[in-house]
C-alpha cells in the first residue's frame, strides 16, 4: 500500500482513503474538515471511543444505527439516560454491544451537559497551530503533546475512554489537526 491512492475518479486519496466506497466519501466530505457543535462534537467523541480497538469501516457502517440509538446524539436526551435505556442499548445489534462503552457515552455526556461553556470550546482550546501537511503517513502521529493534554482534562473533568490516542483521532476527525497527506486531493484547511 502506497500512501496515496488515485481512485477511479483519478483523484489521489489518503492510502486508506480508497480502499471502500464509504472510506472515499468519509475521507472526501467529512474527515479532518472542522467541525463545532457540543452535540456534532459528542457524536464524534463517543464514535471514537466505541471504535477503541476496532476497524473505523465498522462504526462508520454502523453510524446510522448509532444515530438512531442514541437519539442523535443530543447531549441533553442521553444525559438523562436511565438503566432501561443502557438495557435498551445493549439489545441494539444495530451497535457495537460493549457495556463499558455504552456507560462512557451515558457518563460522558452527562459530563458534557455539566460544561460551563460547552464541548466544542473544550475541545477546540487544545487544537494545536497548524502545520504542514504530513508528507508521507510514517509523519503522522497517533499522540501528540496536544491530544495528551486533551485527553488528561477530558479525564480529570470525569469523561471516560479518552485516551491520548482517541483524543488524536477526534481531532484528526474534527479538523482539529490537518493530517490529509501531501498531494492529497481534498484541499487544505484555510483556517
């Protein structure tokens, strides 16, 4: 696998960018494009932690049931979540069924709700100054100081399966951080 790949619309792609349909249009409309929003922000938090040792494809896959489930991810709904509705998810086979993951999300965004100025502000105050895109994907880092200190203050305000390397795909995700590759088609980030 080279680092990038020309798909067959011939534009050159991020190598893991073309290896499924849903990779591309993940890869060319949404990945490292920023966005904001406390409620857009927890949907990509908690889809980072329920991917925490798996594929990307099967969350992205499973991301309308996740919707569904998880009454798009309004922070207010699934703060008041009850036992039932951890029940509830748990008998999703639309989702991925693992009950730490299913209480972190209930638990985080019961955190969320409880922030003074928001998730996205939070979040958004550790996004580094922006770099150079990567040259080649050994450039790109799974941790950096940024995602570090991002995931120690999410922990310390209580969020749960945050780690330095989930922290680092959610900015990645977000825009937080422009990792598209040099020579990438999708075009840089401006701001």
């Amino acid at each position: 696998m080279t680092d990038l790949v020309t798909g067959a619309d011939g534009r050159a792609r991020c190598f893991w960018g073309g290896s499924t349909p849903d990779y591309a249009a993940y890869h060319d409309t949404e990945w490292g494009q920023p966005l904001r929003g406390d409620d857009a922000l927890f949907e990509r938090l908690t889809l980072e932690a329920f991917q925490s040792g798996l594929a990307w494809i099967t969350i992205l896959r499973k991301r309308p049931a996740f919707r569904a489930a998880f009454d798009d991810f309004s922070i207010a709904k699934v703060a008041a979540y009850t036992e039932a509705d951890a029940t509830r998810l748990m008998a999703d086979a639309g989702i991925v069924r693992n009950r730490m993951k299913v209480d972190a999300a209930i638990a985080n965004a019961k955190v969320a709700a409880d922030l003074p100025d928001g998730l996205s502000a939070l979040l958004w105050s550790f996004a580094p100054a922006a770099r150079p895109r990567p040259a080649t994907r050994a450039d790109v880092p799974a941790v950096t100081p940024e995602s570090t200190a991002l995931a120690k203050a999410l922990k310390k305000r209580g969020f749960k399966f945050v780690g330095p390397t989930t922290a680092y795909a959610l900015m990645q995700a977000t825009g937080m951080v422009d990792d598209h590759l040099a020579g990438c088609w999708v075009p840089p980030l401006t701001a």
